[in-house]
RNA sequence: GCGGUUGUGGUGAAGUUGGUUAACACACUGGAUUGUGGCUCCAGCAUUCGCGAGUUCGAGUCUCGUCAAUCGCCCCA
C-alpha cells in the first residue's frame, strides 16, 4: 500500500462527521438567510481576471495571491478569490438594477481559491459565506445586515464575539482623511518600518495596521478618521449606532479599523470573538461600498455587505462546543446467511421502496460480524435470514431494542418493521 | 516570500549512544459458540518507518534534498 496521490497543498477533503457538520452549518445559514429576505445566486467559480483584478486592489494580491490562468482560447481567467465582485457583475449583467425592489439581497456559499501559504483555519480552496443588498443607501440596511451576521453567529453556538466597527465617510470625507494621514506620516517616514512605506503610498489608511510602528508616539497622534467625517457621514454612523443599539447588538467603534479594500465608504465592520486578541479572529468583515457598482458599469448604485470565513466560524464552533454531528441512524440493517443469492437485497429493495433506509453485508461476514456491522450503523431493527427463511420464503424480523424476535412471512416483513419503529416513535 | 517544530499500521503511539523479529493499546477479521451482536479467551493484521538520495559492514534512528502538516512573521479582497 502507498500513497500514490496527495491532495494539493492547502485543501482538505470532508467526509464523515466532518461533512454532516458543515451541512448542519449551510442549512442553518440558508434558513436564517431566509428569514432576512435573502434569495441565493451561483455564480461561476471563475470568471474573467479583470472582474478581480481591478484598479481598487493592491498589485501584490492581484499577482501573488490569484489563481489565474489562460484558457485554450487565450481568455484569462481567475478561480474567484472572493464573493463580492462575481455578484456585482452578475448584478449588472443581468440588469438587476431594474427590478422594482431594490436594494436586492443576495447570499453565496460556497469555494474560493486564493494562493497564500497555508496555516490552521486558512486554506488555498475555502469557503466563504457573503451577502450583498445592492440598490439602497440607508443606516438601516446596515444595521440589519450586521444583525445577520450576528444572528447566524449566535446560531452555531458562537457566543463571546462583538462587532468592531468604524466609518471611513463617503468620498470626500475619506479623501480628506487620506490626504491628513499622508501629510502627518510623510515627516515621520525615517521612523517607519518598510510595510509602512508600502502602505503610505498604496493605501495610507493602512498604515494604521501596523504592529511594529503601533507604539510609537507619533502613532497615537495620528489623525483619527472621526474627525474627518463630514456631517452627512456623521450623521449616517450615528444612526448605524444607534441602530445597534436598539438591537441588543454589542459593538466596539474602533477608529483604525479600515478593512484590507479601497472601495468601502462609510460603515466597515467585523465581528471578532472578545477573548481572542490576535488578528486572525475576525470571523466575518464587511461594509458598504459606494461606487463598486458604478465601476462594473451598473450605474450609481450602493451596496452592502459581508463575507464570512466558514472553516473558521466552524473551528471556533467546535472551540465553543456549538456544532455535534448528528449521525442518521440506520432503519434496517439485513443479515443473510448462507447461500441464499439475493434474497437479502431482495428483502432490503421492499423496505426501501417503501422509504426505510436499510444496510447489507457484501463481505461474506459470518453472523458475528454483521451483528457487529449492524451495532455500528445504529439499526434498529435486524432482518435476519438464511436458506430454511428462503424455502419457506419467510425472514426473522427482530427489534435491536427490546430484542425479541418473530418470524413472518416475506410480505409481513414492512408491516412488521413498520410496527417496531412505529412504536418507538 | 521568511523562520521554528513535526511526519512510524485504519487510529493513538513506543522505539535508548545507528545492530532488526518494528513494542503496547484500540479498531478490524477469523475461531472457541456447524445460524443470533455488545463479556471472556485464542489467533491474524506495517517484506516496513512521508518520499528520494547519501554516509556506514549495518539507518526508523545520522546527513542532504523534497513533499506535507503545524506554529510565528508578511498578507488576508
């Protein structure tokens, strides 16, 4: 025996208990989408390069981080590192900024592909959960959003989390705020590491990020975006937090936070468990982007949302001791001894037909081991039978329970099991 | 992209300064019980130690490479 293959690094395969529990998670997520009026969208799993790699993004991401590749038609194309842009150009595609009820609420589920070096809880294929309303600007379509976030949280058993949240304001108030940071940074350039370079050249609010520059003393002087904000802005951020508020929902507004992207305006935000200090915590991030539609061509539309890591929200699940795989329990299990040909997966076809599920040997296991084969796949009820059951056309049906054991005819064999269960219920 | 740790059967693992028949436990299969499980007893179950090369009379044990997992940094749309 050798292992001829390995899966590729940074993927997993999921089966057993692990696959029943990420089902029990994607049907939690569906059904509180539902609640909130969200319908879901499948999009491709890649799409053209441009889609991601637009002008708002750093070139390390595009270049380092995408899987991209040309197809035999010369087109290139990119596994999707993210949610959000796929929607948007579905959103604008298909002309969804018709439709009479905006904003439209969309979810996703499902892969995502980005190259990075992989550590527990990070994958190069993941699997993110997001929502997008597209079409609205309001407070209240903000606060709602986060509450689904907080909602389905809450609902896989995570508990101690609290949302951080910042307001970047809308253009004009991130451009002046962009441009004070600049101007204060610019002077202290000597004292900064070489990220911060980087960063004050490509994304300035980024710098604030910083773990090595954090405690200098220049770095607590630093302009803070709250005082940037025009007054639309901080109107529009209070009634977000008063929203919240209203809502029972527990926040932290947190002045540096600005997300990884340039197209967010206004509110950001992340939920992030309160005991956990490092920054690998955040377990869902999101915001509002203004203009992300526009730059697909779709038109001066708003839109918020939010993108949820699933292998993490499931890991500190388990942490929290949330999410239990609930195994189904076999109905049937069918013993044949002997030589009686097909006579077991004859029995085991009528129980199914008539909607039990119901479990064979295939092996040639003496009685011991499919007793044993039976225990294991939790069956409640043991048809056992053997080449005298055959002649006479007849099985024992036996409950695992109460282990009493009758004999009947081949065609009182459903009647009886239906009795068993039946009872057991 | 950088640094640390780890890699033995289906699983958990032991393996002393390199000497060989690769412990032990669980699981699994068969038998004791010629057709009735969960207890007990007996037997079987890794031509081989992630993969490849090297040092050596001899390597699971040392060296190098490689793949992978994991932790930290960077990054995290």
């Amino acid at each position: 025996m050798e292992n001829r293959y390995q899966m590729p690094r940074g993927t997993f395969d999921l089966f057993d208990e692990e696959v029943l529990i990420w089902r029990q998670v994607e049907q939690l997520i569906r059904r509180i989408c539902q609640l909130y009026g969200y319908e879901e969208i499948r999009t491709p799993i890649f799409e053209a390069t441009e889609v991601f790699a637009g002008e708002n993004d750093s070139s390390d991401m595009v270049n380092k981080e995408m899987y991209s590749f040309n197809d035999n038609g010369g087109r290139s194309l990119t596994l999707r590192p993210e949610g959000t842009k796929g929607i948007i150009r579905a959103f604008v595609e298909h002309k969804m900024f018709g439709s009479p009820d905006l904003p439209r609420k969309l979810y996703y589920l499902g892969p995502m592909f980005r190259y990075d070096r992989p550590q527990k809880g990070r994958y190069r294929q993941f699997h993110q959960f997001g929502v997008e309303a597209i079409g609205a600007r309001d407070p209240l379509l903000d606060v709602e959003t986060i509450a689904l976030g907080w909602q389905i949280a809450k609902a896989m058993g995570i508990n101690n989390i609290t949302v951080m949240i910042n307001s970047l304001g809308d253009k004009e108030s991130r451009d002046a705020y962009r441009k004070a940071l600049t101007d204060y940074f610019t002077p202290h350039l000597d004292e900064l590491c070489e990220d911060c370079h980087r960063r004050l050249r490509q994304n300035p609010l980024r710098v604030l990020d910083c773990k090595v520059d954090r405690d200098k003393d220049f770095f607590r002087d630093a302009p803070s975006i709250q005082d940037y904000l025009n007054e639309p802005s901080r109107a529009y951020f209070a009634s977000v937090l008063k929203g919240l508020d209203d809502l029972g929902i527990s926040y932290q507004v947190e002045p540096h936070l600005v997300r990884g992207l340039d197209y967010y305006t206004n509110t950001v935000f992340e939920v992030v468990p309160v005991d956990d200090a490092g920054q690998q915590a955040t377990i869902i991030g999101g915001g509002q982007y203004d203009g992300l539609v526009e730059s697909f061509g779709g038109g001066d539309l708003c839109g918020f949302g939010f993108g949820m890591g699933l292998e993490r929200m499931i890991t500190l699940a388990k942490e929290q001791g949330g999410l239990q795989a609930i195994k189904p329990a076999n109905d049937v299990y069918v013993i044949a001894i002997g030589e009686v040909g097909d006579y077991g997966l004859t029995i085991a076809q009528q129980l199914r037909s008539a909607g039990y599920s119901v479990a064979l040997d295939y092996t040639h296991r003496g009685m011991k081991g499919q007793f044993k084969a039976a225990e294991r796949a939790g069956s409640k009820v043991i048809i056992i039978a053997g080449e005298d059951e055959l002649q006479q056309q007849k099985a024992n049906v036996k409950d695992t329970e109460t282990k009493e054991q009758i004999t009947v005819p081949v065609s009182e064999i459903i009647g009886t099991v239906e009795k068993i269960l039946g009872k057991r219920k």
